[in-house]
C-alpha cells in the first residue's frame, strides 16, 4: 500500500495549548512516571534498556515500522529498522536471567496520527516469570490502582477503581454486546460472523476485518464505561506471541484493558514453544508479504527463538505510558501531554 504525504499543517490547529499552558499535564507526566517506577522497583522489578534501531522491528501483522541505516566505520551500509516494541529484546533478557523486569521505551508506529495515536510514543512493557495471565491481571489492576484515587473521572465517564476490575471474555463481550452467540465457531468464516451478529458483510470484507469493525463499533464503547475492563482470552490468530489456552485451543491467554473507553494495554502469558512461535510468524510474514507487498522485509529474530527454549513460564503486558497520562489529566489528545512531537509539528512558546 503506497504512503501518502500528509499536508503541513498550521500550529495553531494541531497545538492550540502551548508548552508553557501545558505544564500542569507535563509535570504530572513526571509524577506518573516517578510512581511507576517506584512500584515495579518496591516489587523487585529491574529496569533495562532495549536498542530502539534493530534488524527486527517486530511481526505483527499491520504494523509499519520506521527504515533507518546504519555505517560501519568502514562505510558499509546496513538497514535496520525502529523497533514497535520493545518485546522481542526484552523475552531474551527474561530467558537469561529469569527475573522481573520493566522498561520505559520510546517505540516507533509509522502511518498512525490520532487524538489517541501518534507514530512515536512511551510504552511501559513489563514481564515477570513464573506467573499467569491472572496474576498479572491482578498486578495491573493494583498498579491501576495505586496511581489513581478510588474514582476517576474522564471526560463523561465516572470510572469506580476501588472494586475488582470487570474480566470479560472475548466471546462473552460479542454475546453481549455484538448480538453474536458463538464467535469461535465463525472464525475464517466472514460469511458466518455477519450471519451470526446480523450485520451485513462488506464487499471483500474477511473475517479478521469484520471481527475488528464488530469490537470498534459495539464492543468497546460499551466496556470499561464504568469500571476498568479486562477483555480475555482472543482467538488464536489474533495472539501470534501468547500461548493457547489449555481449555481451548481456539483462544490464546491474551487480555486488553480498558479504561474509559482508551484502550490501555495489551497482556500476553508468553508462548515458548520456539517451532511454534516460529510457524506463526512465519504465516504472520505471508499474509503481511500479501497485504502489503510494497512494504519492506525482514529477518525472522533467531536470537529471539533461540531464547524461547531458555523461558520460563512468563507473562508480559505493554502499558500505553501516554494515555495513562491522558487519564490522569483529564485530556482526551494524547499531544496535549507530550513534550514536543515534531513527527506532527507541535509548539513551543518563549517566555521573554
């Protein structure tokens, strides 16, 4: 799919607050980001740093990732590429030394620019071995919970935090909210999800796409309105790095959060079955190659399933730092509590 060159844009339309207004939710940034760190350290967490320019941005599927080159000292030239997260790195640095940890990474996203969107932006990814998919749901939510008062308000919703977050099915929320009674049951069958949740299917529209339009438009405006969602267990194909549930192989050990209607992050009990993780990238590379064709390619990270035969069980979740930030300040534009952001051209007042 060719790019397409964005017009320039006035600073007055994509910056009406200038730096100086925006103080208030940049020190709060800072705070936010003091508290964080205090608790994954209190909690025994060790925090590492990961290369950001790598010969492997990541695998999933439609994701663009940021070209650069590197010289050697003898003018060699070798492309690599702004990672999309920082997961691959930090898998070899759990299976080495088998211990907690966390980090704050700058990652890179071309082709994404929204109110909740931006192409570089602050992920806070963490792992910890030898716990599952609900222990870490439990960890999140008291992290959640340490950072906010007991009720949040943002924008229109008044969010209770003081009770155990809501943990919903995949295939529970599409009952509920997408009129659709048995998801798993559709899954590569386009035809059969439109026929199940009574939409009609768009021309060339596939399952994966129908799936996505069915959750944008009737599952996530109805959760996390109240109180924080932990949307669980995802069909298979749309978790190429999370492990299969031992109860049904059709679902991988997945959630999303969700909070006020942001999606917040991203959880995965981590697969570390090295040949399987390597045939699912390896499908996930065909159907990229197809969908996009113009788009550039990449090694398969060997170091990263060499490691996998060394992890222990481990569960890992990616926290979008920025929008946390959002929802303490009450903001919904994710530039409003950014330092600078040139990718869309933001501004900075002088004070004489």
């Amino acid at each position: 799919m060719p790019t397409t060159e964005l017009p320039l844009t006035t600073h007055t339309q994509l910056d009406p607050l200038h730096l100086k207004d925006r103080m208030p939710y940049l020190m709060r940034r800072s705070l936010l980001r003091r508290a964080c760190r205090c608790f994954f350290e209190s909690r025994g967490y060790i925090e590492v740093e990961t290369p950001y320019a790598v010969n492997t941005p990541g695998e999933e599927v439609h994701l663009l990732p940021f070209v650069t080159e590197y010289e050697t000292p003898t003018g060699l030239r070798h492309r690599l590429f702004l990672h999309t997260s920082p997961e691959f790195a930090m898998k070899r640095i759990i299976a080495a030394i088998n211990l907690p940890i966390f980090q704050f990474a700058r990652v890179w996203r071309n082709a994404e620019n929204s109110s909740q969107h931006t192409s570089e932006f602050t992920m806070l990814e963490w792992y910890r071995p030898n716990i599952g998919l609900d222990e870490l749901m439990e960890e999140t939510q008291t992290l959640i919970q340490s950072l906010f008062p007991p009720t949040l308000q943002y924008g229109s919703f008044n969010i209770d935090l003081s009770q155990p977050f809501e943990r919903l099915t995949l295939e529970e929320a599409f009952q509920q909210y997408a009129h659709c009674d048995d998801l798993l049951s559709t899954q590569g069958d386009a035809q059969k999800l439109a026929y199940a949740a009574q939409c009609p299917l768009r021309k060339g529209e596939s399952w994966e796409d129908l799936f996505f339009r069915l959750l944008l438009e009737r599952v996530e405006p109805a959760i996390g309105r109240t109180r924080p969602t932990f949307l669980t267990h995802w069909p298979i194909e749309q978790a190429a790095l999370a492990c299969k549930s031992p109860r049904d192989p059709r679902v991988a050990l997945r959630f999303e959060l969700y909070l006020a209607g942001i999606e917040l992050a991203n959880a995965f009990e981590e697969l570390t079955d090295a040949t399987e993780q390597r045939d699912r990238f390896e499908k996930d590379r065909f159907r990229r190659t197809n969908l996009y064709p113009h788009r550039p390619h990449w090694p398969i990270d060997d170091s990263l399933l060499t490691a996998l035969s060394y992890m222990p069980r481990c569960s890992g979740i990616a926290l979008g730092f920025d929008r946390l930030v959002m929802l303490a300040c009450s903001t919904p534009r994710i530039q409003d509590v950014l330092w600078i952001n040139d990718h869309i051209t933001a501004t900075i007042s002088y004070s004489s």
